[in-house]
C-alpha cells in the first residue's frame, strides 16, 4: 500500500485488506484516481510478489520493469505479474479514476517446505509480466473475497486456495499426468478424527498435512480424492452436521446453536444452513419435529 501521506500524483485515496494464509500475505488494494499516475509499487519488494489485476475503470493499467519504459506487452484484460524478490516495478495508467488489484507476497523458503514445491520445475526466480492465466485469476479473487470472512472455516478455505495458487504459479506442468492417490485409511481416520475434535474451533491446512505426514499441495489433494470434498468443505458440512444434531435433540435458541457451531451470529448460521440444506434451521426444525 502505498503510504496515504504521500500518495503519488492524481491518486486521491488507497483502501487495502490484508490477511495471512498459508506463509503468505494477501492484499486486496482499491485506489481511485483522477488523471496519470506513475509509482514505485514498493511494498513488500523484498519479498517475491505475485499480483493481479481485479477491475479497472479509465485507461489500462500497466506494470512496468521501469518508470520511463512502457510494458512491451500488449495490453490483456485480467492480467497479472511474477516478480522475484528484490525485483523494482513500477504502476502506470495515462487517465485512470479506479483500479483494485490483489498484491500476493510469498516466502519462497516458506512456500517451498510447506506445499512440497519441486525446486526443479519451479518458476520462482522467473519474472512474468502482464500474463493471463484464468485460473490463477479466479483463485486470486476467491481468495480476496475471503479477507474479511470470519467464519472458521475461512482458514482451511484460504490455505487450500494458497496451496492451489503456489502449485500452479510455481511448478511446470509434468509430462504424464496420473491419477492422485487418495489417504490411507489411516491418515482418513486421523483427519476426521482431528477435525472432529476440533470443531467448531479454526484449523490450518499446515496441520492437517503434518499429521499426516504430507505436504500441504499432496494432502489437499488426497483429502479430496478421499472424501470428495476439500478439507474446508468437509469441515463447514461438519459443523452443519453438528448444527443439526442440536435443532433435533435440544430446544436450545438459535444464537446458541450459532455460537456451539462457530457461526458469527443466527444470521450467519441460517444463510449458511440454508445454503447446504436448501431450508432455514427453523423450517428444518420445525419440518422435523412435527
């Protein structure tokens, strides 16, 4: 983010949200602007920085390896950067009045021991500027929609995305593709029964995959394989199961059951509830207890 006492010339405000996944930070920036803007996209520079740009409104937004050279790419909707650590890039747009963009900064060491990254195929030294990968975009959006969720199951849902953003921003494509061997059984018991214990409390991805001995990219794939759903996913249907189990065999309100289930508030838990079950928890009870 660019500091807001010397914000560079014509830009009027930045709006930024920040949360830590997984062994990186993710910034979700929003500035709005009133004609050229030119500036040293310094923050985390020391870091290995991946961004992307979200929305846009006025003359397309550029980075440059320079302030005085322009991009040598042309330009593409929903484009994105790789820059290595310590690498200097610059901002630019000839007559902008809006842009929001999603800064992603990793350490590469941190990244490399927790998701099993092949230092052999990876891309990490490689600087990439106004590509276009549509998956990476939509990961990167779903993962800033995420910032200000407060729902436990935010964790595992953001660590997963992290996982799937590293994999596929740093690793080759191998040449023969296999099907991924799903857990053992045992590792399957081990999960749910952690998992199980846990709830409602928030869980990372880091720990799943350590206690299964498993780097965090293989285990988000074998738990998937597994059980047909993410870890985040198993977990949120888990506290829905759990939810259930008290509307059927307890009168308690539905704050309680919100707050027993790790909900923000009954609001909260009935747009969820109603999301997965396709009724409100009242309706349900209600239906049920008839």
């Amino acid at each position: 983010m660019t500091d807001a006492l010397e914000l560079p010339e014509n830009m009027v405000t930045v709006k930024t949200a920040e949360r830590h996944w997984n062994g990186v930070q993710v910034a979700l920036n929003e500035f709005t602007c009133t004609g050229r803007v030119l500036f040293h996209m310094a923050q985390h520079e020391a870091s290995s920085r991946f961004g992307v740009l979200l929305d846009e409104v006025g003359d397309h937004c550029e980075t440059r390896l320079s302030a005085n050279a322009p991009c040598a790419r042309d330009y593409r909707p929903r484009h994105m950067y790789f820059a290595p650590a310590e690498m200097a890039l610059w901002g630019y747009s000839a007559d902008t009045r809006y842009v929001k963009c999603a800064a992603i900064s990793f350490d590469m060491d941190v990244i490399n021991e927790r998701l099993g990254l092949s230092h052999a195929l990876g891309l990490a030294d490689v600087p990439r500027i106004r590509f276009v990968d549509d998956p990476l975009w939509t990961l990167t959006r779903l993962l800033t929609e995420a910032i200000d969720d407060p729902d436990p199951s935010s964790q595992l849902y953001g660590d997963s995305l992290v996982a799937a953003m590293a994999s596929r921003l740093f690793e080759r494509p191998k040449e023969t593709k296999t099907s991924a061997p799903g857990l053992s059984p045992m590792q399957l018991k081990d999960a749910m029964s952690f998992l199980d214990a846990q709830l409602p409390e928030r869980v990372d991805l880091a720990t799943l995959a350590e206690l299964a001995g498993l780097s965090q990219s293989h285990y988000n794939r074998a738990f998937k394989v597994s059980t047909g759903m993410a870890p985040y996913q198993w977990q949120l249907h888990a506290r829905i199961e759990r939810a259930k189990d008290l509307l059927m065999n307890s009168c308690r309100p539905l704050d309680s059951i919100a707050q027993a289930t790790g909900f923000a508030d009954a609001v909260h838990f009935g747009r969820v509830f109603r999301k997965l079950t396709g009724a409100t928890p009242a309706a349900w009870r209600m239906d049920r207890l008839t």
